[in-house]
C-alpha cells in the first residue's frame, strides 16, 4: 500500500469531494427553475420533474461503466474524460431553446457526473485501508455534502438576477475548475500491473455476479434505502418549499441548511468513530437515527394540518446525520468484498443506488408531493426497509463470518 503524506491526502480529499460535488450540484441547482422552466416551454411540472428523473437514469446506465473502465486504464483518464465532457453537457443545457434539448444535455450530464463519483470511492480504497479509508470517505462526504445545500441558493441566488439558463453556466465554470485542478493534481493510484482487460461479456458476467452476492445487495439496499427516505423530500423540494412552506425561489436554504448540517455532523463523527467504535455501533446509530427522524417526521405530518418552519426540517437534519455516520462505513465494507475490483464493485453500488433514486425522482416523488402524509408514511418505511436489511447482513455475518463473498461470486466477479 503505497504511503501518502498528510499533505497530499488533504489535496487528494479536497479533490475528490470537489468530483463528488457534481451529483448532487447538478440535481439541486435547478430546484428552484422549476416554475421559470414551465413557463419557458409550457410544460407541466411532472414534465420538468423529468430533468432530475432523465439525468439519475442516465447516471445509473453509465455508472456500471466507470468503475470497471477505471480498472481497466486507470482511474485518472476516466476522471479527467468524464469532468470534460460534464462542462461541454452544461454548455449545451444553457444553450437549450427546448425541453426536449434540455433533456438531452441533462442525460449527457448524468452519464457524465459519476466518473468523478464513483471512481473517487475506489481512488480513496486505493490510497488507503481500514480505518484511515473510512476516515478519508468520512472527510470527502463531509465537504461534498455542501453542494446540496448551496446548490438551490445558488440557484435562486442566480434566478433573482438572471435567467435559468445561468445557472448551467454556473455549473459548467465550476466543473472547468475542478479539471484543471484535476489536471495539475490528480495522481494516478491505479498502477498499470494492478489493471484488469475491460471485456463485456466478462463485464456482465461479473456485474451480475456482484448483483447475485447477497451480502453486497443487502448492504447495498440497505444505504439506497436509508438516503432514497431522505432523497424523497429532496426530489419534492419545489413542492416542500414553494407550497408547504410558502417560501420563494431565494429561500430553499431553509430546507437544504438543515440537510447539509446533518450530512457533515453525521459524517465528522463517522471519521471520529473510526478506529473507537466497532462497525455494528457505528453503523446502528446511523441507521437509529434516520428511523427515529423518519419516524418523528410521519407523526408531525399527522398531527397537523400545516407544516411550519422549523419543525418541518428538523427531522431531515436527523435523518440526513444518520446517513452521514453509516454511509462512509457501508461503502468500505461492499469495496472491501472485492478488492481487485473496487471500480466495479463502486460502480453497482452506485447503479443500485441511482436507478432507485430515479425512480423516486420519477416516479414517487411526482405522485407523493402533493400528499404531504403520504410523502411521510414512504419516507418512514425505506428508513425501516433499510433497518430490515442491515440487521439482515449482521445476522447473517454472526451465523457464518467467513462467507464474504461466497466463493463462486468471487470466481465470477474476477473474471471481470
């Protein structure tokens, strides 16, 4: 394992949070264009919901790609080809005279987003094992969890002088930064004898293998589930803020603040715990508080007739803690299971996690925001669905340790 000095580390850290910072910027910034784009191309808000719905598809399709490219030829190309073409995907969406145009540049922007994402996740297992890893990813989700709280401001902040289409350009003069940050120090951690030939049949082959490992889709589920409660009310943010809580376009903050200050206290304590709290504690009080938020959230939303600020936001604070102190260790443990392949591995953790997420953003999200109850009640029983299936994975450890992941999964994934 090749040493790093504690310099390098917290460039490589501000780097990769600043890769990361793309997912969730590209999603939340236009959160508040919601009204201008209908006016714009009178369409209906289920059809601008698309804009999220096409861009997290198009993410899940392409992510099953970057990791095991990444192994294949190093994960520095695949970053810097991925960030390039998420600048040129911006540049077109500001330009868009359509929806359909729109579209288009927003599906070229999620298969674009992950190589930053997801080959960040393997970089850091790469440079680091243990406890120092669950540290770095704790520290990365710590600063990248800004951009879901600074993105819609910024939108809105944007919105008050011009129009939407500012806000791609916006987007597109961020991601030039990071490349040529990436550019000047981005090192390449994947030696070329550790790289592994890029065949599709063999893709397939081991990606299903991975898919099939129970161990893996559990924990995988288990953190889809526990941040799709949370991603439910964020897919909704046009209609929580601009009509629950009666707030305009410059105000988003006050659902997104809460939500970012939860990620990164969740997070700095997950770095914190690492190393003095065993996995199964850290991981219970991750997942304790998310269900205690998400449970607390559905009994104000029966109680009352009309939210109001803060008790509308305070459970998402918790819940979003809660994911920030057991995502960085779930992540560890499903790389972990295949360490010749962690692109591969990272990269079906993010399909599973995005192709749910777009079908919240697609699909339950337009059908529950305007039901706050019921936007609650589904948002309360992922939080138990992702309790269900980590205690499931302990369970199963407990009962046979050794068996992580069954040999024949591990047989197939390498042929990868």
């Amino acid at each position: 394992m090749p040493t790093r000095s504690s310099a390098l580390l917290w460039r490589l850290t501000l780097l990769l949070a600043g890769l990361s910072m793309f997912g969730p910027f590209a999603i939340d910034a236009i959160f508040p264009a919601f009204p201008a784009l209908r006016e714009d191309f009178g369409a209906s808000h289920g059809a601008v919901q698309q804009t999220i719905s096409v861009y997290l598809a198009a993410y899940a399709l392409m992510s099953v790609l970057h990791g095991p490219l990444s192994d294949a030829i190093g994960r520095r190309p695949v970053i810097l080809a991925g960030v390039t073409i998420f600048v040129f995907a911006c540049i077109g969406a500001a330009l868009s005279q359509s929806l359909f145009w729109l579209l288009v540049f927003r599906a070229l922007q999620g298969m674009s987003a992950g190589a930053g994402l997801i080959v960040a996740r393997a970089v850091i297992r790469d440079c680091l094992d243990g406890d120092a890893a669950q540290k770095l990813m704790a520290q990365a989700t710590m600063i990248f969890s800004v951009a879901p709280a600074i993105a819609p401001i910024i939108g809105g902040w944007i919105l008050g002088w011009s129009q939407w289409h500012a806000i791609f350009w916006a987007m597109a003069l961020f991601a030039f930064l990071v490349l040529l940050a990436c550019l000047a120090w981005m090192p390449e951690t994947h030696p070329a004898q550790a790289r592994t030939p890029l065949r599709l049949a063999a893709l397939v082959r081991g990606s299903w293998a991975i898919l099939r490992n129970p161990r893996f889709l559990q924990l995988s589920l288990a953190a889809c589930f526990n941040f799709g409660a949370l991603f439910l009310y964020i897919a909704s943010a046009p209609v929580v803020v601009l009509e629950y809580l009666g707030l305009n376009e410059q105000q988003f903050g006050w659902m997104f603040v809460p939500i970012v200050a939860g990620l990164m206290v969740g997070s700095f304590l997950s770095s914190r715990l690492a190393g003095r709290a065993s996995q199964s504690a850290t991981a219970r009080l991750g997942f304790g508080l998310s269900l205690f938020a998400a449970l607390a959230n559905l009994a104000y939303n029966l109680s009352v007739d009309a939210v109001s600020l803060p008790w509308a936001v305070i459970p998402l604070g918790f819940a979003a803690a809660g994911i920030g102190l057991a995502f960085p260790l779930l992540t560890i443990l499903m790389l972990d299971m295949y360490p010749r392949h962690r692109g591969a591995a990272a990269s079906i953790q993010a399909f599973t996690s995005l192709s749910i997420n777009a079908l919240i953003a697609g699909l339950l999200a337009p059908l529950l925001a305007p039901h706050r109850s019921l936007l609650a009640l589904a948002a309360a029983l992922m939080c138990i669905a992702a309790v269900a299936l980590w205690w499931g994975y302990r369970r199963g450890v407990k009962r046979d340790p050794v068996l992580a992941p069954p040999r024949p999964m591990i047989e197939e994934a390498e042929q990868l």
